[in-house]
C-alpha cells in the first residue's frame, strides 16, 4: 500500500474493521475510493459514492475550483475504476440541481 497515504490507509482499514467511515474526508477520499474497489469492498463503494454525492457535490461557495474538483474525481473514477457513477451524479448535479446552469 506504498501508493497510499498514511491518513487514507488508516480510514480504510479502521472501515474495515468498524464497518463506518467516520475518518473520511475530502483530501483522502480518492484514495479511499480506489482501495474499495482494488480489494472488492462493495459496501464501501456505496459509502464513498454517497460520500461524493453529500460532500463533495455540495459545493459550498459554488466555486469553479469546487465543480473542478468534483468533476476530476468522477473523470478519475470512470477512467481509472471504471465507474461511470460518478460521472452521472456530477452531470446531474451540475445540470439539474440548484447548481443547475441549464
């Protein structure tokens, strides 16, 4: 798990053994993420998408560093994971919520 960070290693294996994720956040969420699907941990899949949608999809200040962010992580996820989920919700998002711009 060299290509992980200590404070995300720490949240998914405290995950794992508590079976929450009190100790995810913005910062280590991609790796989180990734580890979930690398060693098939459906349950925390779900709880990082969920994660996405309540936290990262918030966009607090309505930013373009905040879009940006989010819309990275679902390119990532749909690229490197394979996870089209991600994509959909930031479309949806961005498209037909409050941060809706069409």
């Amino acid at each position: 798990m060299d290509d992980f960070t200590k404070p995300a290693v720490d949240c998914f294996v405290e995950a794992l053994y508590s079976g929450e994720v009190d100790k995810l956040e913005k910062g280590i969420f991609e790796e989180v993420n990734k580890m979930a699907h690398v060693f098939d941990v459906s349950w925390l899949t779900k709880r990082c998408l969920k994660f996405y949608k309540a936290e990262v999809l918030k966009f607090e200040n309505n930013s373009y560093k905040e879009m940006l962010f989010a819309c990275e992580i679902a390119s990532r996820a749909h690229y490197n994971l394979k996870d089209s989920r991600y994509v959909s919700c930031f479309v949806n998002n961005v498209t037909f919520g409050e941060n809706g711009k069409f």
